[in-house]
C-alpha cells in the first residue's frame, strides 16, 4: 500500500510534463507541420509545370520557423499558434502563392538574355524560286504547250492546203485525161478496174492517180509530191532554202512500142544528177550533157542521147515549141528501153544478174511558186499535160534506120558484157561457196552415220566420185594442149 501511493503520484506527474505530450501528439496535432509536409510531397510535381525553358534549379521557399506561444501550465491542452496569425488550414492555392512570392526577384536578373524564350521573333527564310508558285516556275510547260499548239495548227492549215492544190490541179487536168484514158482513178481495191474519177490520198503531201485504157500504153501513173507543210519542221527548213512542188509523171509502153534508144532533156543540174544516179544514163549516155541552142532551147536546158539521130528524131519543132514556152517548169524528161531504176549495190556473196528493165517515158514538172503555190498555179500546168500525151505518140512513131539500130544493139552488148566481167569473180566465189557447202553437208551424213560398214561405203564412193572429176579435168587439159599444137 506504500508503495502504491508513491507511484501514482509520480505517474500523474509524469502525464503533466510538456514535452512527454509533444513526443506522441508531434505527427498529429501540429497542423502548420502537416501541411508543410503536404507542401513539400508534391514539390517535385509542381516543378513539372514550370517554364520548360527555365534550367536554372529553383530552391524551395524557406519554412517560416512557428514560434510556439508559451505553454499554459494546464496538463490537459498545449496549442501552438502561427506568428502571422494565420488559419492553419488554408487554402492550398493560397499556399503557393505566397510560397512563390517568397522567391528572391534579383535571383533571375539577366535570365532572359542567356536563355531565348518563345517570345523571341521568328527568323523566315526565302522560299528559292523553282519553289516558288508563279508563272516563272513554269515556262518550260508554257513553252512545250505552246509548240505543241503551233505544230497542231500548222498541221492542219498545211494539210488543207496540199489538198486544195490536188484538187485544183485535178479539176483542171480531169478532161483531157478523160479524153486520152479509158480508165481515170482507179484505186486498186477492187480486182475489176473501175474508174473512181478522183485522187487516191497516200499521205498529207502525197496524192496518185492511174490512168490507163489508150493505145500503145499499159499505163499511166501521176504523183502529185507536195511541200511538207503540215511539218512544222520542214516549213521551217524551207524558209533557209526554198523549194518548190513537183508533178511526176511515169508511163510504162509495151515491148513493141518503143524502138532501143536512151534520151533525156532538162536542167543542167538534173541532167548531171541524173547521170550519176540512173543505171541506163550512166551506161547508154556517156558523153556530157550537151546544149540545146541547136533546136532553139535556152541556155537554162541541156541533152543526155544515146546517138545523134535519137535526138534529131525527138527535138522535132512541136517538141521544141512545148519546151521553150515551159522551160521554167521542167525539170527532166526521160525516154529509155533500158529503164531499171537508179544504181541498185548489191550485196556482198549474193550473185549478180542484170537488173530487169521497161520501156518507160518518165516526166519531172516543178509546179510555179516555190512554195507559195496557189490553186491557179496548178492551172498553169495543162500545157505540160498536153507535151505528155504527144510524147507518148511521138516515141510510138520514132524509128531508128538499120544503122542506128546497129549501133544500139551493140551498146547493149558491151554493157552486157562489161557487168559479166565485173561480176566474173563475185560469181566464182558464189559457186566455189556452194561446192564447199554441199561437200560440208556430204561430210556431216556419213559421219553421223551410225552403221559403220554403210559409212565406209559412203566415204568409198565420195573418193571415187571426186576422182572420176578429177580425171575429167586432166582429159580437158590434153584435149587444149593438143589443139593448142
């Protein structure tokens, strides 16, 4: 029982002391300390939604040090109040704002010059100009389109106009080959001949037409060779070096209509072009184109005979009246019986052969204007027409006397002659290249032979056959020899 009344007294005490009560109710009852241990949780988040920009580490506000009010000496309650008085449970919002207002505002002098901010102004490059969106940009395209536009047009302008100009021609030329042909147009579609009575289009610059149905001719082919003009290309070339529209004129004779000569009439130029180019010129009519002053043609015309007497025979006076009065739109006139066309090389290892020839009376017109033709130039034409078909009854009626036609046969001789000489070794080493050949393919058949006694026949007969040839040749050389003696 003493014992009992020393200890409660002592406990009592205990309980009453200060600081005993601090120990358990520090977590609890000092509610500054909470939410500053609230404040100081969640600092790092709030850090997060500062200025990315800002690297600088911003420290946090200094805890304001609460200064306890003295302690009551009641045992039963101890309170600790703010030294600003304020609420303990204030507003959080309010909280940190008073915390950043705390912050010392010289600490970040200067901040901003070392550290660009997004206020900062924007630094535009220029945009280059191909990247550019104007009409400069694209002048290329303008310049294609607009060719392309200029190439369509003139393409259609050219071509009507290539068209006016058969057909004008064609209006005015329609009667007298009426009147010369049984058959005019025909276009070769049908295996019956009938006469379409119009041109045959082969291209824009190109128009035909086939006459035939007339005494001592299988027929007659027209070309009309206009000027590119739907070629914007070509007009342009033709501004550098003009050049005129043509009318060529083909008739093919049959074989007993023509006697053997070579003639020809028209420009020096074409006259020496044609010399060189055309197989029956250049082996028939050797000498130089020689002038036509004789039969009153001018100076701007020259001659390509085979003999003296083939032109007395052609340059008759109607002949000569049609050539002077038209001499500036003819280019050439070519009668032959040895016609094949210009020089034809053949090719190396194929044998050569005398190319075939016809009878052929060939016409070159150039149409008046040099380019700048006109529907009523074409009209100027029908006169030409007219020198055609008497040409045609001209050489039908031309002759030559008996030496003449000596002479004649023997040109065609020598020329004979002189292409088998000059084709002698081409065709030797043509046959010597079939005899190998052949015995290459002989040689393979036995040696592919799988029967060994039937090759060994074969090879005994191949021996005796090269043998008996080889005989043959020497009993051709005693027979020489002995004539020889």
């Amino acid at each position: 029982m003493r014992h009992l009344v020393f200890l409660l007294p002592a406990l009592l005490l205990l309980l009453a002391l200060p600081d005993t009560r601090g120990r358990y109710n520090d977590d609890f009852d000092d509610g500054e300390d909470i939410a500053e241990f609230d404040d100081n949780d969640f600092a790092e988040f709030e850090d997060v939604g500062e200025d990315p920009a800002v690297d600088v580490e911003k420290e946090p506000p200094p805890r304001a040090a609460p200064s306890s009010t003295p302690v009551e000496d009641d045992e039963d309650e101890a309170t600790v109040e703010n030294e600003d008085g304020q609420d303990e449970f204030e507003d959080g919002d309010a909280q940190e704002q008073d915390m950043y207002s705390k912050y010392d505002n010289e600490e970040f002098e200067g901040y901003e010059k070392s550290n660009p901010s997004f206020k900062d102004t924007l630094i535009y490059r220029e945009v280059p100009a191909h990247l550019q969106n104007s009409w400069e940009s694209y002048y290329m395209e303008i310049l294609m389109v607009t060719g392309l536009l200029a190439y369509i047009m003139n393409y259609i302008i050219g071509k009507n106009k290539n068209s006016r100009l058969a057909q004008a021609w064609f209006n005015s030329h329609r009667e007298l080959l009426e009147s010369n042909f049984a058959l005019v147009g025909d276009d070769g579609t049908s295996k019956e001949a009938t006469s379409t009575g119009k041109l045959n289009q082969e291209n824009e610059h190109i128009y035909n037409l086939w006459c035939s149905g007339r005494v001592c001719c299988e027929g007659m082919l027209i070309q009309l060779k206009f000027l590119k003009r739907q070629d914007l290309l070509n007009v342009l070339a033709r501004m550098m070096r003009p050049v005129c529209d043509q009318v060529q004129i083909k008739v093919t004779l049959n074989d007993d209509d023509m006697d053997t000569f070579v003639f020809a009439v028209g420009s020096r130029k074409a006259m020496a072009r044609m010399q060189k180019e055309m197989q029956d010129l250049s082996e028939f009519c050797g000498d130089k184109p020689k002038s036509g002053a004789k039969f009153g043609l001018p100076e701007s015309l020259s001659i390509l005979s085979e003999m003296g007497e083939v032109t007395d025979g052609v340059m008759d006076n109607k002949m000569a009246h049609y050539l002077t009065g038209n001499a500036d739109k003819i280019e050439s006139i070519h009668f032959s019986d040895q016609f094949s066309g210009p020089k034809v090389m053949q090719e190396e290892g194929q044998p050569l052969k005398l190319p075939e020839t016809k009878k052929t009376l060939l016409f070159t017109f150039n149409v008046p204007g040099m380019g700048n033709t006109s529907p009523k130039d074409m009209d100027s034409l029908l006169p030409l027409m007219n020198l055609v078909i008497y040409s045609i009854d001209k050489v039908k009626k031309l002759r030559l006397n008996r030496e003449g036609k000596q002479k004649a046969d023997r040109n065609r001789a020598r020329v004979e002659e002189n292409f088998l000489k000059q084709t002698h070794n081409q065709r030797q080493e043509a046959a010597q290249t079939r005899r190998e050949e052949k015995k290459r393919a002989e040689k393979e058949r036995i040696m592919n032979e799988e029967d060994p006694e039937r090759q060994r026949r074969l090879e005994e007969a191949a021996q005796r056959r090269d043998q008996k040839k080889l005989e043959k040749k020497q009993m051709k050389m005693k027979q020489i020899k002995v004539k020889a003696m």
